[in-house]
C-alpha cells in the first residue's frame, strides 16, 4: 500500500507570465513548457522506489504485470526530462538526471530479480515484450542527455546498462508501429557507446520492413527501403518477416 504522502495534493506547476512579444498567438514560451514538465515530473515522481529504478503509477495493472508497468513508469517520464534538460543545454534545476541515474544504476544491477527494484528482463514479444518497447525510451533518453548522465556514470553501470540494452537487438519485437518504428534506438546507442557494431544489423532490418510496409499501403515505392524487402498488400515479405508469420 503507498503510504498516505503519496495521495497529498500536488500544487499545479508555477507559469511564468506569458510573453506576447515572443509568442504573439498564445504567449506561451519554453519557459512555459519547462514548468509543465517540471510538475508533471514531480508528480510522477511520488510513485518512485526507494531505489528510483521504478515508477509505480497508480491505477489497475496492466496485462504485462506491475514491474513492467513500474518500468514504463520510468521510461516514459525518463523521456520527458530528458528533452528537457537537452533543450536547456544541460540545465538541470530539479536534478531530474541524478534520479534517472539513480534508477538507471538500480534496476539494471541484476535485472529479473523478483525484488523492489530490478527490471525485467527483455524477451521476444510472445514471452515478455513490454521491457522491449520501454527499451527504446530508455536508450533515445540517454543519446539525449548523454554528456550530462551517460558519461558521468560508473563504467560498471555503464556496462550493465548496455547489456540489458542489447537484449533488445536479440529477441523478436512485435511487427507493429510502437516497437519497430523506435527500434534502431537500442543498436544507435550501443554503437555509440563503444559496443559492437553487429547487433546493429537486425534492428535495422525491421525498420526497413517497417518502412516497406508503411510506404505499401500509402502507396509510396518503396525504393528505399532494404534490398531484400517487398511488400504484399501493406505487408512486408522479407525472409525475417516470412520467419516470424
């Protein structure tokens, strides 16, 4: 049960006065756009661990179980700070990154582990799929603030990190738009963070038969996209995709 603090009234985010000067039409700014995310972060935030690995957001779990709904907690609200803290240079006022570090750090420790804050493990789509779809926030959040988050962690973080990371290039995602049209952000970033290149090769696979069978059905060629792709009725025919139907 979450303890009572947790159900305590949350002030709405302090706007600044709107700038007609700036923003003729709405008045709005970045500076308005910051509070919003800096009060919808500290709202989510009350649901942390104590490790800060998770957010468990209140509400009926979802089929893939409270751990992963605690993972995407963190993801999803990750990918919030972390466009905010990019678009102000590095600017970090709450110190929004040191918690994603924090939780970064604790949930991929020994990541399966049925404890309070351990992620779940990555697996093909018909064992345990939702960590692959978190995966992509996870990974485009730390291309986003790496030199204020990534290159300040311990290497051994670094490297656990990256291999819960990478489960995500050896498992199968699911053929839709929400998990293969972020794939190629696990492999981008291990690439970038020094790790091997090959993994690279499958995800960017998928996003070609993605891109195939979008283009198919707007009726767009599909020049493009992989060499070995075609496209039957909106539907991608390559040997990968051949494999998984």
């Amino acid at each position: 049960m979450h303890p009572p603090l947790r159900h305590a009234p949350i002030p709405s985010p302090r706007l600044p006065d709107p700038d007609p000067a700036l923003s003729p039409y709405t008045g709005f700014t970045r500076a308005h756009w910051q509070a919003v995310a800096d009060g919808l972060l500290t709202a989510a935030w009350r649901w942390a661990t104590p490790g800060r690995a998770l957010l468990d957001l209140p509400g009926r779990p979802s089929a893939s179980g409270t751990r992963s709904d605690g993972l995407e907690g963190y993801a999803r609200t990750f990918l919030a700070a972390a466009f905010r803290v990019a678009g102000a240079d590095g600017a970090d006022p709450h110190g929004w990154l040191g918690r994603y570090a924090d939780g970064l750090a604790a949930g991929t420790r020994t990541p399966g582990r049925d404890d309070e804050e351990s992620w779940p493990l990555i697996r093909d789509i018909h064992v345990q799929g939702q960590p692959m779809v978190e995966s992509a926030s996870v990974a485009l959040g730390l291309q986003l603030t790496r030199p204020w988050l990534w290159d300040r962690l311990d290497p051994e973080v670094q490297d656990r990190a990256e291999r819960w990371l990478r489960d995500a290039l050896r498992h199968t995602p699911p053929p839709t738009t929400g998990t293969c049209s972020p794939s190629p952000s696990p492999p981008s970033w291990s690439r970038s963070a020094g790790a091997t290149r090959r993994p690279h090769a499958p995800a960017s696979a998928d996003w070609n038969c993605w891109r195939a069978g979008t283009r198919a059905r707007a009726g767009t060629p599909t020049a493009t996209a992989a060499p070995t792709t075609t496209t039957t009725a909106g539907r991608c025919t390559c040997t990968r995709c051949s494999r998984r139907t």
